[in-house]
C-alpha cells in the first residue's frame, strides 16, 4: 500500500523525531535543556500512522496544508474550551448582535439630526414671531410714532453696551462666591485673571447690544404710543364709575409702564439668558455668542431661553415702571416749577432738567428690579428645571430678604450709569427727531 511504504513511514518518523518534536518542545519552554526536550512531548504511536502524506498530489487533491502541529496536552486542552466557548455563540447571534447596534446608532444619529431640525424651526419662528411683531406694532401705533421706537432703541442700546463690563461684574458677584466679597476693582482683577484678560469683562457684549435694542424700541414706543389711549380709558371709567380718582394721570403712567415692560420683557428674555450663560459660562462663547447660543439650543431647545420669564417679568416691569414715570414725574415738576417761577425754560434747562431728572430715576428703578435682578441671575446661571419660586425659596432659606439684594452697590453703579445715560439720550433724541421734550 501507498501510505505503508517505506519513504513514506521514513518520512514521517524523521519529522517527528528530528523536526517537530524538538521544535515544539523548544517554543513550549525554551529554557529546558535538550536533554528534557522529548520528555516534555507527549506522542502516541498510533498517532505516526494518521499525519497526512508528504505526497504533494496527495495534499493538493485534499487541500491540505503543511501546518505546525501542537502535541503539548495542555495547549490541546486551552484549545478545546476555545472551541467550545466558540460554539457556544452561533454566528447568526454575533451578526444579529452587530445588526441590533448598527440599528441603535442610526437611530440615535437620526433622532439628533431630528431634534436639530426642530430646534432650527422654532429658532426661526421665533425670531421671526419677535421680528413680525415689532414691525406690527410700529405699524399700528400711528403715523410719527416710529420716532419713539427709534429713539428708545438706540439709547437703550447704546447705554447698556456702554456700560456691559459692569454688569459682568455685577453678575459674577450674584453667581461666583469666590468673589461675592470683593470690592468691584478686586473683583474686576480677578475675573480678568482667571477668563483670560481684559476680554472677559465684554462677556456677552453681542446679545447685551441686540437684546436691549429690540427691548428699548418696544418699551419707550409702547410707553408713549400708549398714554393718550390709557387716558381715555381711565377718563370713560371715572365717569361710568363715578369715581374720579381713577381719572389720574399718574395711574395712566403706572399702567403704560406696566404693558410696556411686560411686551419688553418677552422681546428681552432669550437676549438676556444668553447673555447671563455666557458670563456665567465663558467657555460657551468660544465660538462667538451666536454659537454659543446655538450650543443652548442643542442642548436646552428654545425653551431654555425662556425659562426665566417669570424672573424677567418680575425684574423689568417694576423697572420699567419705576423708570419711566418718576423720570415722567420729575422732568414736569421741574418744568413746572420753573414756569411758575417765571424763569424762561432755555437750551440750558433742557439738558440740566433731563439728566438729574435721570439721575434720581436710576436710583428708584434700582431699588425697585433689584430683587428681579437677582432671581433672574441665578435662574440663567443655572441648567435644570427648577422655577422661579424654587430659587426664591432657597435665596430666602440661606440668606433671608438681603439675599435680594446682592451685588446691589456695584448695580448703583451699573443701573445709574445706564439710566442716565439713556433717559439723556432718549429725550435727546426725542428733540432731534421733533417731538417735545419729556414733561412739556
């Protein structure tokens, strides 16, 4: 028989005598002396009459491969359990398994994609909702009354970029405890250590600007746009009422201020939460504020520029109110003392009246938003569902009423420095474009 003859078992015991046994003992342990190297392989006779044959017509019609073969027992044994643990998970599981993953992440990719999608829609709506409703507005308030919303925008503005590195003095000091202490000139110093130079007190510079342009348009235009039609109001319900009380000029004033700042704190929020995430945050604006206020959107969707409206509510009507009608009331006390006085109201008086007119009035708005400033801080600051009474709740817990009122000498600063500014610049501009000063 073939595989009996004599090259053949020749062959065979010569390559596991002088090749494969030597060699595989080696690699098993390649410290042993010679000596011990066939000690170590394990090899059965029977085992001699079953390798295949060297024959290569043999191997090629067998698709056999000359491959080293393993006689250690205990690499057999290793191998034995891989195959088992092998068999153990069919191939149909494994792809099944890769498959499921696969599917996973396609759906978490369209999902993002999705929610990015919906974030840009509502984006857009919204400004174009606040865009569509301004210009309504304007439309509706009669012909001229465009020089109020013009007036009012520019110098809210203009004041309130103005004075922005206070305000982020004023709010680190409400968020950051390591400087809730300092003095404003330390407190200046450290956060331009810390954020990286002198940029850092420009910290939401670009949403300060464009948030308080839309909200002074809407403000002042609805403040004045408002009064004559306040007044018939209240002058048709003293006479059906009999009451006449109602009938004042000063309540006209409380209750135009009240819908101008409630219409201006809707137009401010978004603005104004990007503006205090941004200082709060200055990582977030690495990209610039407009991707930092997309990075909100991702995270948070629209809502999260809203969360804080009550807050808003809470902060720019007693503001707005208090802004608006003490400036109203001073500028026609002074005016009117003056002409009682028989003193000639000159070019003089026009810019002497407005500004300590301005001056006394940041003072009283101060007073009076401070509280709604605070709340409105720490809402922004924070990421989460908690609400406007949450916050006050924890504020009043820790540090009482006076928790209110921190930051409130760097906000003297802050709110006088913006309210001067633009009730001058507003009565400034009011003349230039022919209306009369305020209280004549």
């Amino acid at each position: 028989m073939k595989y009996l003859s004599y090259p053949n078992i020749a062959a065979r015991v010569w390559v596991i005598l002088f090749v494969a046994t030597p060699i595989k003992a080696f690699q098993t342990n390649p410290t042993s002396p010679p000596s011990k190297l066939l000690s170590q392989t394990r090899i059965l006779p029977t085992q001699l009459w079953h390798l295949p044959s060297i024959d290569e017509k043999y191997c090629a019609s067998r698709k056999l491969y000359m491959q080293p073969v393993s006689f250690n027992l205990d690499n057999n044994e290793k191998n034995e359990d891989e195959k088992k643990e092998m068999s153990n998970h069919s191939p149909s599981e494994s792809l099944e398994e890769v498959d499921i993953s696969a599917h996973e992440k396609e759906m978490k990719k369209l999902a993002k994609a999705e929610k990015r999608l919906k974030n840009k829609i509502k984006v857009t709506v919204a400004g174009a909702s606040l865009l569509a409703a301004s210009l309504g507005l304007i439309a509706v308030s009669g012909p001229g009354a465009w020089r109020y919303y013009l007036a009012g925008g520019i110098c809210a503005a203009f004041s309130h970029t103005v004075a922005t590195p206070v305000d982020v003095i004023k709010t680190r000091k409400q968020l950051d405890e390591s400087i809730k202490d300092l003095s404003m000139v330390k407190a200046a110093i450290k956060i331009m250590k810390d954020d990286g130079g002198p940029n850092a007190l420009l910290a939401g510079l670009g949403p300060t600007t464009v948030g308080y342009l839309i909200e002074g348009a809407v403000k002042f235009g609805i403040y004045e746009v408002s009064k004559p039609i306040v007044a018939l109001m209240l002058s048709w319900a003293a006479t059906m009422s009999n009451l006449s009380f109602i009938k004042s000029k000063l309540l006209g004033f409380v209750i135009c201020g009240g819908m101008a700042g409630t219409a201006a704190s809707i137009m401010l929020c978004p603005m104004e939460a990007l503006r205090i995430r941004l200082v709060a945050e200055p990582e977030l604006g690495s990209n610039g504020w407009v991707g930092g206020g997309l990075t909100m959107v991702k995270k948070e969707g629209i809502e999260g520029f809203f969360k804080s409206l009550p807050a808003q509510l809470y902060k720019q009507i007693p503001y707005t109110v208090t802004k608006n009608v003490s400036f109203d009331i001073f500028t026609t006390m002074s005016y009117s003392t003056l002409a009682a006085l028989g003193t000639d109201i000159c070019h003089k008086w026009k810019v002497i009246i407005p500004l300590i007119s301005a001056m006394l009035a940041s003072i009283l708005s101060c007073i009076s938003s401070q509280p709604g400033d605070m709340l409105l801080s720490v809402m922004n600051a924070e990421k989460g569902s908690k609400t406007t009474s949450d916050f006050a709740n924890e504020i009043m817990k820790e540090n009482g009423i006076p928790g209110f009122f921190v930051g409130i000498r760097e906000r003297f600063l802050h709110v006088g420095m913006i309210v001067t500014i633009q009730l001058f610049i507003y009565d400034f501009i009011k003349r230039l474009v022919g209306i009369a000063p305020t209280g004549l």
